[in-house]
C-alpha cells in the first residue's frame, strides 16, 4: 500500500486539472471495477456490482489537491499567482511549486517594513529561475502544486496532498482486498472538492445512490496549543458527527461505529469546527441522501508537509470493509 501512497502523493493534480492523476487511478483500478467511466466534470466513476439485494453505495475521495493559479507574468519573468483552495500565505515563503510541466518554481516576497509579518498573497511572487517574460516556461492560468517526497518514519507518514490522496490510496486498497458483497459499489474519485464541493455534486447526482459514505481527512487536537478536538493521530480512524456544514445521518454514522466495532478497529468520533468533505453536498443531492464520512486524522492540512498515521489508514480500510459487508439498513 506504501507504493500506491507513493505514488498519489507525489501526482500532479490540482482542482480542474486532475488530468494525470485521473489515469494514474485509473491504472490502479481499471482492472478492480465491472465498469468505469468519467464523467463530464472529470469524476472518475468505479462500478463494483453486488451480488444482488443489497443498496447502492457510493463512495469517494477526491483526487484534486489544492495549489496556485498563475495570474500575471512580469517583464523579468516573476509570476502573480492566486490560490485554488484553501491555500494560506503562512505555508507558502521558501517552498517550492510544480507545474504541469514539471517547471518547479520558488516562492519569495516583497520587501517589508514589519520583517516579523506574514507576507500576504499580493506581497509574494514565484521565481521559475526566467531570464525575462518572454522566456517564462509557465503562462497565465497554469496551476502549482506543492512538491514533496513520500516520507515513511516508523508508523508516521508525511507528504503532500494526502488531502485526499490518502482517501484515494484508502478506496483503492478496499477495492483490491473486497470480496463480493450484496451491494453495487460505486467507488468514485472526485475532482473539484477543494474548490467547493464541485465533483461530488454531479457525480452524486449521476449515480443517485441510497447511502453515501466520503473518505477524506480531517483535523487533530493533539499538537501544542492546537484548537481543542478530541481527535488524535494513531487512535483509529474518525468518524465524523458534525463539520462545518453537515451532520452525519445517525443511521449512517451508527453503522460505521458497528462496523469498527465488529472489525475490532479503534475509532474516534469527529466534531471539526471549520472545513468539511465531499458528503456535505452528497448529503444535499436530489431528495437527500443519507451519508456519513471516515476520516483520517491528518496534522497540519493544506500544507506542504501534512501527517498521517499509517495504522490509521490500515484500521480505516478494515472499517470500511466492514460496513460494506453488513446489510446497512437503519
Ligand atoms: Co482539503
Ligand atoms: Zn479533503
């Protein structure tokens, strides 16, 4: 599983532009799936089919990560950029960004009066290394992602982008370690999550199913001075109660919390003040659909260097396996 992490991790993939880490998934689950398509917005969609009388579960993780739209080029060649998600200037200064392309860019600042400040957006630029405009190899409306390398440190893991590459690793494992079920299985890797919800939308709407589980990650308590949250790493996978704009079905959330229990899984349960995932809006489509989510706790989210514990994802794997085995009914 380390490698799959590897190498999602480390894919380029930003909101709208999910091309290559699209077929990289693809790749991995072309043969695990009855049928796969991808629908207009990019949503990769996997049918699992049941073996019959069971529900219609759909399942996702988004692909997209978050980075930084190029939005004016200067004479000398130094970018302008705007964000695309939830990007904050306190991550930015010194780190590095890649391109399509593979160009890497540095970010650096403006000179300013308060040198203790946190340079804003407008005070920041990306140097690519051009000579001038003319030879700049990134043109406005090109997007950077954040580069980093997959680093496993005992159970820890640190990397780029396990928002939410680590839900895709997570569905991917699922995929290739489940047997048959009663339930078709619609496991789809969304785009767009980090912009607004955008992907689940459509994709949920497209499948129409009767319960609705995303697997994303969400904030910890457990770090010095941290906001307080009863979340921990390496105390099982969460599942969550409450985010910024759902509330768990209690049916759905019930059934996750038997799922653990039964599949002898530790798990946490999750109240996150601000941000939220995919079944927000999988929640909210057509009449409503009930849907939970499991989460994986995750420190320092939306940055270069976001950590995960890798029993965690193993336990979240073993849960999901769980609830997807049992006759989800509430
Ligand atoms: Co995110
Ligand atoms: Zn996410």
């Amino acid at each position: 599983m380390i490698e799959i992490i590897k190498t999602l991790t480390e894919t380029y993939g930003p909101s709208g532009n999910e091309a290559r880490i699209r077929k990289v998934i693809k790749g991995f689950v072309g043969k695990l799936a009855d049928e796969i398509k991808v629908d207009a917005l990019g949503n990769l969609i996997a049918l699992r089919k049941g073996k019959g009388g069971g529900k219609k579960v759909m399942l996702a993780a988004h692909m997209d990560e978050i980075g930084i739209i190029v939005n004016h080029i200067d004479e000398k060649g130094f970018l302008r950029f705007s964000k695309v998600g939830g990007v904050s200037p306190r991550t930015l200064l010194g780190n590095r960004v890649e391109f399509e392309n593979g160009v890497i860019g540095v970010i650096g600042a403006e000179k300013m009066e308060d040198k203790e400040k946190t340079p804003p957006l407008d005070k920041l630029f990306i140097d690519v290394g051009a000579e001038d405009k003319e030879h700049c190899p990134v043109k406005i409306g090109d997007i950077g992602v954040f580069t980093r390398p997959l680093v496993v440190q005992g159970e820890r893991l640190i990397a780029k982008a396990f928002d939410d590459r680590i839900g895709c690793a997570i569905l991917i494992q699922v995929m290739q370690e489940l047997d048959e079920v009663p339930h078709d299985l619609y496991f789809v890797f969304t785009v767009q999550e980090e912009i607004g919800l955008r992907g689940a939308v459509t994709s949920t709407y497209g499948i129409a199913p009767q319960v609705a589980v995303a697997i994303d990650v969400t904030r910890t308590g457990d770090t010095p001075e941290a906001p307080k949250m009863a979340v921990s790493l390496g105390k099982g996978p969460a599942i969550k109660v409450k985010d910024a704009r759902m509330l768990s079905h209690p049916g759905v959330r019930e059934a996750l919390i038997k799922a653990a229990v039964q599949a002898g899984v530790p798990y946490q349960l999750e109240v996150l003040e601000g941000g939220t995932t995919d079944a927000a809006a999988m929640q909210l489509s057509r009449e409503g659909i009930p849907a939970g989510v499991v989460s994986i706790p995750c420190r320092y989210v939306h940055t270069p260097s976001e950590m995960v514990d890798f029993n965690d994802v193993k336990n979240a794997v073993k849960l999901l396996k769980s609830f997807l085995t049992s006759p989800l009914d509430w």
